[in-house]
C-alpha cells in the first residue's frame, strides 16, 4: 500500500509546501511539548518545589544524551530524503535497513554508559545535596527508556523523509495523550514521585515508536522488495555515520554549554532552579513550533538537493525566514502579556522568589525569539544538503555562547546572564550557519565542483 500522506516537495510554491509539511510537525512538538509541560506542572503542583527542581537540574543531562540520539537520527534520516527526492527507491531501503543496525548499536552503548554515569555527572554540575536522590532517580529512568526514544526518532524521522509529516505527528498525539494519563496515575494515585513522571514520558515514547514502525512496515510501500537490502553495506553506514554522528555530536556540543550554564544556575541556589525550569519549559512551548518549521526545512532541502534543485532551496530559505519571524513577532507579544499567567500554572498562585524568576526570564528571552527562529532555517538548510559536520561547528557557537551566559551569571549579571545564555548560544550559531549556507549554496548555483562533509 502506497503512503497517499506524503508530500513531494520538490514541487509546487516553496512557501506553501514548507508551511502543509511543517504543520503536522509543529503540532505533533506542540503536543508532545505539552507532556512534558504537564510533568513540569504536576511534580510542582503534587510533590513540591524541590521535586520539580530536582527535574529541572536534570535537563542539561536529558539535552547532552537524548540530543545526541535525536540529532543522529535526524541526520539517518537526510540521507532518505535525497533519496526519495532522487526517485531511487533502493537506496532508500539500504538507507532504511542500514540505519537500523547503527540504532540498534546507539541503543545499547548509551543506555549502559549514561546509567552507569548518571550520579556522577550530577555531582558533577553542583546539584545540592537536598534534591540529589530526586534527579538520580528521574534521570534514571529517563536513560533506561533511550532505545524507546531512538525508536520514535529514527521511524519518524524515515517517514518525515518519505515526505509524510502526518502519520508521525498522529501517533506523537497519542502518546501525548498517554502520557498525561499515566502522569496523573503514577504520580497521584500510585505515589512513585519522579520515577513516575520519567517512566510515563518513557512509556508513552515507546508507543509512539512502535506506532510508526507498524505504519512503516504494513500500511506503507516503503520497505517493499527489500529481499537482500537488509544486510551491512558500508558504503550506506558510511554515508550515514557521516551525516547522522556529526548532527547528533552538534546537539550533544551545544548541550556541553547547557551543562556549564546548568552549573551556575545551581550555584544560584534552588529558588533559581525552579524558576528557570518553570520558565524553560514555558519557553519551549513557544520556540518548538520554529523548531518544527526547521525539521520541515531539513527534508525540504534533502528532497531538493536529491533532485539538484538548488534555485528551489535558496527559495526555500526565504519563505522559511518569513514564516520563522511572522511567528516570533507573534510569540513575543503573547509572552508578554501572559508571562506571569503563564508561570503561575507551572509554580501555582503563591510561586515567590522562583515565579519571579521566571517572569524575568520569559521577559528577557522572548525578545529575541527570531535569532532562534533564523537559526532553524539555516542549520537545517545545511544539513538538509549534507553538510553535518559544519552543524557541529554551530554547536561550538551555542557552547561558547552558554558558557559565556553563564560566567555572566557567575559574575556581573547574575540571573541575567542565564537570561541571556540561549539568545548568545543562537547567535553564534546564526552568524556561522548563515555564512556556510551563503558559500555552499552559492557554490551548488554556480555549479562548481563539490564535495559534501
């Protein structure tokens, strides 16, 4: 059976084809987003302000790892969407088959590894002693469900390739769903504390992965005839250790800043924690929409680089720039008449030093939403046409924009400087990630001889 959901974006009016692929993804982040805002909401509201920043202290773990896993699977994914665009449906089996032993192998070293190094890292970035056993035990749980979240982002992200958005946004709002349900019953009702709320955002993960496996496999042609494709090929593993490691390695270097900046946020006592988790989870909701734009940009440029369409890539850019900034415009005046509406659902009515915390962060940071939504575009632009190593060195730009943000915080600024610290890490980024689409695109148009690394 033929996917009659997907798209071939190599046709039709860029801005139009970006905003129909785009949306089904902005609204699967959306709701999945949504989960993970409820966990915020109901370790807060029925275990406590030290729960919720045990969870919080967690993040930029969460960030170094699962980044990593998602950011390689985007990058497995890339090679599939030249394929489809080039109409060479072999390849796209032997890519398919090939990038499903290296998540098997991902699955099992990193579950061990960030186990294993999970108390030590927290120790690591100076999480008080009062809410250690808290975040070892959630963060725990988190690493244990990996092979569940390279599941979910390895089959969505071969959909999303095959240009169906839909189908995987579907089963995201499913499990969405899920997850709020076992949040409640292993949170409230089978008291679990933490570990409940990691093992329903586990679980629910793990059924949004299977969906999309089950749709691949039976209701799609895409794995039809793959009779002698399923075996090692290194010519594939290698293509896709070349694009899929160096984005995975991008999310995980820009996460080392988080790690650094987590550690000045700690320093800053619980009160700053909770606030900037309860701000950061309310900031997400906002800029995963740009992020979801920026997954549809990547297998737009995949497609049409497969096809050598590169005047529809530089059109592509555009129409992408004027959707990203459309929308921040808008982000930022609701942040701005609802922050401390906004901050009062997550810390509730009497949220003090914290609440105002977070009113200060969402003020400072939603300001500067469009260099996050520009950076969308043009990192996805890049490696949309394979060029994933220069996405690793963007993430040097987040890093040193972290780490910048908080030394800030360290010295002069204070809470400022964490206010700050994303905005920094994206403009490093922007400035690097602008200047290599200018030259690699500029070079594709021209039709100069290249090489993609």
């Amino acid at each position: 059976m033929a996917n009659s959901s997907a798209m071939d974006l190599t046709r039709g009016r860029p801005i139009r084809q970006i905003l129909l692929f785009s949306m089904p993804l902005v609204a699967g982040t959306l709701f999945q987003q949504l989960y993970s805002f409820v966990d915020t909401v109901m370790v807060g509201r029925l275990i406590g302000d030290a729960a919720l920043a045990a969870v919080g202290t967690t993040y930029s773990l969460n960030f170094l790892t699962l980044g990593f896993v998602q950011g390689a699977c985007v990058g497995f994914a890339i090679p599939l969407a030249q394929a489809t665009g080039a109409k060479d449906q072999e390849s796209f089996r032997r890519y398919f088959w090939n990038g499903a032993w290296l998540c098997v192998l991902l699955g099992v070293v990193l579950t061990a590894g960030t186990f294993i190094l999970a108390e030590p890292l927290l120790r690591l970035i100076h999480t008080p002693e009062e809410i250690l056993a808290d975040a070892i035990r959630y963060i725990q749980v988190i690493f244990l469900g990996i092979p569940a979240t390279i599941l979910y982002n390895f089959c969505a992200g071969v959909l999303r390739a095959a240009g169906d958005s839909r189908r995987p946004s579907l089963f995201l709002f499913l499990s969405s769903v899920l997850n709020v349900i076992l949040d409640y019953f292993l949170i409230a009702v089978i008291p679990m504390g933490v570990a409940g709320a990691a093992l329903a955002t586990v679980l629910s993960q793990l059924v949004s992965g299977l969906l999309n496996l089950g749709w691949i496999c039976g209701r799609t042609a895409l794995l039809r005839n793959s009779a002698g494709l399923r075996g090692i090929s290194g010519p594939h593993i290698a293509k896709l250790c070349r694009v899929g490691f160096p984005m995975g390695f991008e999310y995980s270097v820009s996460a080392l800043g988080a790690v650094i900046m987590q550690g000045a946020i700690n320093g800053l006592g619980t009160a700053a924690i909770a606030g900037q988790t309860a701000s950061e989870k309310i900031r997400q909701m906002f800029t995963l929409p740009m992020e979801s734009v920026g997954m549809g940009m990547a297998t737009y440029a995949g497609q049409n680089d497969g096809a050598g369409r590169y005047d529809r890539i530089r059109a592509g850019i555009k129409a992408g720039l004027t959707i990203q900034l459309i929308y921040c415009a808008a982000a930022w005046v609701v942040i701005l008449m609802g922050k401390e509406f906004f901050t009062g659902i997550v810390l509730g009515p009497d949220g003090g030093p914290a609440a105002a915390l977070s009113v200060e962060y969402l003020g400072v940071i939603s300001c500067l939403f469009c260099i996050h939504g520009s950076l969308m575009i043009m990192r996805n632009t890049l490696q949309g046409m394979g060029y994933s190593l220069h996405a690793v060195l963007s993430g040097v730009g987040e890093l040193l924009g972290r780490t910048l943000g908080g030394w800030l915080a360290v010295h002069p600024l204070g809470f400022l400087g964490i206010c700050l610290a994303n905005p920094l890490a994206w403009g490093f980024a922007l400035l690097y990630c602008t200047a290599m689409v200018h030259h690699f695109l500029g070079r594709r148009l021209r039709g100069d001889a290249d090489s993609v690394i």
